[in-house]
C-alpha cells in the first residue's frame, strides 16, 4: 500500500505509477482511492479563519464535504480472466503545480500548470483523432480555481468537442478532497456502462491548495 498526501490531486500523482506496474505484468490488479473529511474542529477552523466556508455573505469559497470512492484498476486480459466487465480506459494521466493558490496573489489566468496538463493528459486522444466532450471537476465555488479552468479550457480548445459538458459533484455534495478523482472514475465508469454519459471520452481534473494539478483522460469500453 502506498499513500499519497496531496489533497485532490493526490491520486493523480499516485496514477502513472500504478499504469506503469500494470502496463509491465508487476501487478495483476490495483485499488486506487481516496477519503477527505472537512468535518474536523481543527479544519473547520482554519478554513473559517481564512474566509474560505461557503455561505450567502461569502459566495467565493468553498463547501466543506465529506467523501470516500474507490475504484479497481485491472490490466484487460486479467479482467477477461476474471470474467468482469470492462468500464472503462484510462488513456492519459498528467500532473503538475500552479502558481496561484488560496493564501497567495498570484493570477489564476495564468493557469500554465493545468493547461500543461490538459494537453498531456488529453494526447493520447488527440492521436487517435478523439476529443473530449465531457469533463469533471472537483470544483466548489472558489473563484481562482472557475477563472483557472477558464483560462485552460480556452488554451486546450482544439482538444475538446460538443457536448462539453462539465460537471462538478462538489457543487453538490461538498469538496471531494482525495476521493475527487477515484470518484470520476467511478461516475464515468457507471455512465459508459449504463448508457448516459454524455460523451465516450472523459477528463477528470482535480487540484490541491499547494497548487498541484492532476488530469485523467478516460475513454468507454471499445
């Protein structure tokens, strides 16, 4: 067992990883999660202190939330042994930092980091002659981090394709923490396999307040 402690972007650092030993036969299988609780006095506190809690008087913040999410990784020939249902392909992993973070002044609009990323991660689409046509996030309502994106998708626009739709779980239930991405996995994972995704190529994009970014290209069985 190996851990990774970079808040939402921590299993993207933990990802490449994990592909290689896969992609070499080392390991058969991999479990990849991650839990985040906010409901702590300490965090509460601090989030508190720093202006960071969502309410009406403070729109540019974020939720605080509660999640777990797991999701197992297996190379194909081991799942078709195993008799198990293909959900899914992860086909680009990317990571790399931000400037701009919570307790700084830097431009969000810069988004050099994210928008690196996204371009690597979304490569091996490009390749194939895919696109992106949906996207999930780990964002709750903090400005720096919608102006960040905007900034990146508007760089990365070529990589993308209709619906583009985004879509942003924290919004609804609280931040995500380490269990963001395992989490996209699972909801694209569930959508290709029942038939409601909006689109057969998926970017999960999650970043942590020390300004690490992570991007996971997943694509539908077939």
């Amino acid at each position: 067992m190996k851990v990774s402690t970079r808040g939402a972007a921590a299993a993207g650092f933990a990802l490449p990883e994990l592909c290689d030993a896969l992609g070499r036969g080392a390991i058969d299988a991999a479990l990849l999660g991650g839990v985040h609780t906010d409901y702590d006095p300490a965090r509460i506190a601090a989030l508190d202190a720093a202006g960071r809690i969502f309410r009406p008087d403070n729109l540019d913040a974020l939720i605080p939330g509660e999640c777990a999410a797991f999701v197992v990784l297996m190379r194909p020939e081991v799942a078709r042994r195993a008799q198990l249902r293909d959900l899914g392909q992860i086909v680009g992993v990317a990571t790399a930092h931000e400037r701009a973070r919570p307790d700084n002044d830097e431009s969000a609009f810069q988004a050099a980091g994210l928008t690196a990323a996204l371009r690597s991660a979304l490569a091996p689409l490009s390749e194939r002659g895919l696109r992106a046509g949906w996207m999930l996030t780990d964002l709750t309502f903090e400005t720096f981090r919608h102006f960040e994106l905007q900034a990146a998708s508007v760089r990365t626009q070529h990589l993308f394709c209709d619906p583009q739709q985004v879509e942003s779980p924290a919004q609804r239930i609280g931040y995500l923490g380490a269990a963001a991405i395992p989490l996209h996995l699972s909801i694209a994972s569930e959508a290709f396999a029942r038939g409601f995704a909006p689109h057969p190529c998926a970017v999960s994009l999650a970043g942590s307040d020390g300004g690490e970014r992570a991007v996971v290209a997943v694509a539908a069985p077939g």
